[in-house]
C-alpha cells in the first residue's frame, strides 16, 4: 500500500501532512448537506436553516434540523441524519442528566463542551469514524445570548455569526460584512434570510424553512404560519 492510499484510509492516525483525513471527509459530507446560519443580536440569538431536499411524496414537517433541547437551549445541524439522529439523542440525555442531578439548567458552555468531546473521541477510537455532522447550539444565559459551532473533530467556538452546510464560507463572509450589534430579533431574521438567499436559486418558503430564537424568555420555534407571514414581508420588503 502506498503512502497515499494509507494517508486517505488511515482513521485515526495523523497523514503525512499532518491531517486526519477522515475528518476532512466528514466536512465534506457536511458541506454537501442543507445550509443552517446563527446570528447573535443585541438580545437575541437566532438559528435558521434550509431542510434537506425532498421529494413531492415526503412530508416537509418530517424533515427536522432544528431541536428544542430545554427551554433555554435550541440546536441545529448540518450534514449526515443519522449521525445527528446520535448527538441529538446525546445531548438530550446530557441536558436531562445535569437536571436530575443538580435540579437547574446546563450552561452551554458545559453542554458544548461535553457534545464536543464525544466527537473528538471518534477520531482517535480505532474502529469508528468521525461523526460527519457540524452543529450550532443556542441559549441566551447569564444575560447574554450566545452562539457556539461545533464541527465533526471535536472544535468548538463562539461566534457572533456562523453558518454551516453547503456554501458555508460564502454564507458566514456575507454575515460578517452585514453584521451589527444593535440587531435586534427582526433584524437578525432579515440577515439569517438574506444569507440563506446566498447560493439558492429559487424563492425560500416556510414548510422548507426552520427558524428558532433564544432570548431571556427561553428557546422558541417558529409555526409555518408565523414563518410565512416573516417571508411574506420579507420579499415584499426586497
């Protein structure tokens, strides 16, 4: 076998140039996947995200990317449904466990911290691959909103705005020109559709659409209906 083919099929072994290549793949997979943005404003924090393609047979309500973790924190996640299907369920207990054992909420930090080191250890656990999921994770605590991203090696950061999924870069670039402090609910839902608008070809409608917010109230999921009335001054705006 050569140095090459070892370098791209070795999974929990550094290649040549200093790369787990593995993990390079499964950001690849997450790059293929529908697009999700996070935009933190003045007193909010605001997930959106296109679904997965589907056919005319499938119902769009049983394409979920976005969760509702407790009432304070809110996630959502680009790339292989399965996988997700895996971290969704583990931080749920990870939330659930916290609360039964000292009767208050997980902070997102500690939430982010203990999702993260779970992807991590797949990269270096013979026998397993990478999860080929990115994740953003929400909440506003301690009277700050806040906005993590996570990617399939176990990285995790804050941000003012993220975006993960297909064309990513091109997504968080936009934001970053747009951005603003003051923003507040409104204006970061008109940034996040704008920035999904980038690279989609064809008008954004609500049952493809999922949108979450997190203030000092708590986590709140957006109705079709609510999301079709904030696209329907949206596009009458543009």
């Amino acid at each position: 076998m050569s140095n090459a083919e070892f370098c791209d099929y070795s999974l929990t072994t550094f290649d040549c140039n200093g790369r787990l290549r593995q993990v390079d793949y499964a950001l690849a997979m997450v790059n293929r996947n529908a697009p999700s943005v996070g935009i933190v404003g003045c007193d909010s924090v605001l997930l959106a995200s296109i679904k997965r393609d589907c056919t005319p047979l499938m119902e769009p309500e049983t394409l979920l990317n976005m969760q509702c973790l407790n009432k304070k924190l809110g996630i959502v996640y680009a790339g292989h449904e399965p996988d997700y299907r895996v971290m969704g369920n583990y931080a749920l207990k990870t939330v659930a466990a916290f609360d039964a054992a000292h009767h208050e909420i997980i902070s997102i930090q500690k939430l982010v911290t203990s999702v993260s080191q779970l992807m991590q250890e797949n990269t270096q656990t013979v026998g397993t691959r990478p999860f080929a999921v990115s994740l953003l994770t929400c909440g506003h605590q301690r009277g700050a909103a806040q906005l993590y991203e996570t990617l399939p090696g176990g990285d995790f950061r804050t941000y003012q705005c993220a975006a993960i999924g297909k064309a990513a870069e091109k997504r968080r670039q936009f934001m970053i020109n747009k951005h603003k402090w003051s923003l507040d609910l409104d204006g970061c839902m008109n940034l996040a559709l704008d920035a999904l608008q980038k690279d989609y070809n064809g008008i954004l409608t609500a049952p493809m659409l999922q949108i979450g917010y997190a203030n000092c109230a708590g986590f709140a999921e957006l109705s079709t209906d609510e999301i079709t009335k904030i696209l329907q001054k949206y596009y009458l705006w543009e």
